[in-house]
C-alpha cells in the first residue's frame, strides 16, 4: 500500500511539473527589458516594462498627473546600484529600490526610490521612501516604447535617463570612484594601471602619483615610470619628468634592445623644449 501510493504520489508530481512546462504562453503587450552600465568601478542596473504610446494621449489621461505611477508597466521598474551612490546631490546606499514618479501639469515632477521592491507595481506605500528628488520634464523626439538610458558618461557619474513620448527625465548619478579604487589595489601591476587611469582622463592626479610611487616601489617598470613621468610634466616638473623618462628609456632598452621606446622619446623631447 505505501508502495503504491508513493507511486502515485510521484505520478502526480511529474505530471504538475510536465504541465508547468507545456502550459501556453503569450507575449507581454509592455515587454520586459533590463539596462545596466558600470561608472567607474560601481555597476548600475534598471529593472522595467516598456509600455507604448499607440496613439493615446498619455500625461495627465493613461498617466494621471499628481498620482503615482510605476515608471513602466506590470512588476515594479527597479533600480540597482552596487555602491553608494549621489542622486541630485542625496546619497542613496547600495541596494535595490522601487521607482516611481509622480507626474505633475506644471513644474517639477517628483521621482522617488522606495525599498519595498517585493509588491506588484502600482502598489506603492510611501512609508517605505528612502529618496525624493525634483526634477524639470524636458521636451524630446517621439519615444513610443518608454525606455531608460544612460548618458553623459564619466569615470564617475552618469545620468539615468527616462524617455515616454516626448518626456525626459534625468536623474544625475554619481560615484565615488576614488574609494572604490583605493579599496582595490594592491599589486603594481593593480597601481600601476590606476595611476595610468588618473592619468589619461585627468582625474585624481594627486592619488595616482602616490599610486605610481607605490607601483615602482614594487616593481621598477619602465611603463609605470613613464607613467610618473608623464605625471610630473602635467605638475610642471618637466625636469624631474625628462629625467625619470630617460631612465625608463635606459631600463626598456637594457631589458629588450628593440623594445618600442618612440613614444616615450617624443615626449621627453617636447618637455625638453618647455624648458
């Protein structure tokens, strides 16, 4: 007897899940989508349906002006980010958050990030808020399906771009780069590449020479002495530069005498003629 009935007991289990799998489906009229983009070191990530405009008329009648909307359609639009994170100058901890926006006839909207990330989409407790933000509608080109984009990318910020028809709006995002990559290093070769980082995009020059100071200490590389190099002449000690260059040209030839030093050469030559 408890032979049979374990029998039919895994009978019924397989058949529930063969039917989990051959139940049909159909497509979401408002399809999922997900954008993710790093910024620096810190990852950030959209989570959103994307409803379409199809001819109707959308701000203050499908989306009711002053009333809470879901930023999207069906599940809640979710934003992920890795690292803490300044939006319009408030901080916001790492973590994921419901968003939504309050639409308004005139003047600001309101667009807020709530932790309660569980509940279907349109509904919203307040209770929950972690941040609110005022930002200015701005007139763009047709967006028929409403999207999310990020744009005005640097080593440390972004903007999260909200697109519907012919709304915009931007939420300002930044990082903090500097910490993150201060938590990271280690190795020369570690050091070595975020000093070269500060270097070509101008950023945390004070930082990367001691990055680079630190990375020789390890390792006398005629890269990362070029890198100091480099480094000093942006200071302005372009005679500290000619002669840290001449070494890593000496220390590049003795290691491998057709090593490609043309590059170094060049510069070392045009901080001669600043002199």
């Amino acid at each position: 007897m408890k032979r049979l009935l374990a029998i039919i007991t895994a009978s019924a289990l397989f058949a529930g899940v063969l039917a989990a799998q051959t139940t049909p489906r159909v497509p979401r009229i408002s399809q999922g989508a997900k954008v993710t983009q790093f910024v620096g070191l810190s990852e950030v990530s959209v989570s959103f349906h994307r409803p379409g405009v199809k001819g109707r008329v959308i701000w203050g009648n499908v989306v009711k002006y002053d009333e809470v909307w879901r930023a999207g359609a069906n599940e809640p639009t979710l934003l992920t980010v890795s690292d803490e994170v300044t939006i319009g100058g408030k901080k916001l901890p790492a973590g994921t958050y419901r968003l939504v926006v309050f639409p308004a006839k005139t003047g600001d909207w309101t667009i807020v990030l709530n932790s309660e990330v569980k509940n279907w989409g349109s509904i919203y407790d307040p209770k929950y808020d972690t941040l609110k933000l005022a930002v200015k509608p701005e007139e763009g080109p047709h967006e028929e399906w409403m999207s999310f984009s990020f744009t005005d990318l640097t080593p440390t910020s972004a903007k999260l771009v909200l697109a519907w028809e012919k709304i915009r709006l931007a939420l300002p995002l930044e990082f903090n780069t500097l910490a993150r990559m201060q938590n990271s290093l280690g190795s020369w070769q570690l050091l070595a590449s975020a000093a070269n980082f500060s270097l070509q995009n101008n950023l945390y020059l004070a930082e990367a020479m001691d990055w680079a100071d630190r990375a020789i200490a390890l390792d006398k590389n005629p890269r990362t002495l070029q890198v100091k190099a480099e480094l000093l002449a942006k200071s302005g000690k372009t005679k500290e530069a000619i002669a840290l260059g001449e070494e890593a040209v000496k220390i590049a030839k003795a290691k491998d005498p057709k090593a490609n030093t043309e590059g170094l050469e060049k510069l070392i030559a045009g901080w001669k003629g600043m002199k």
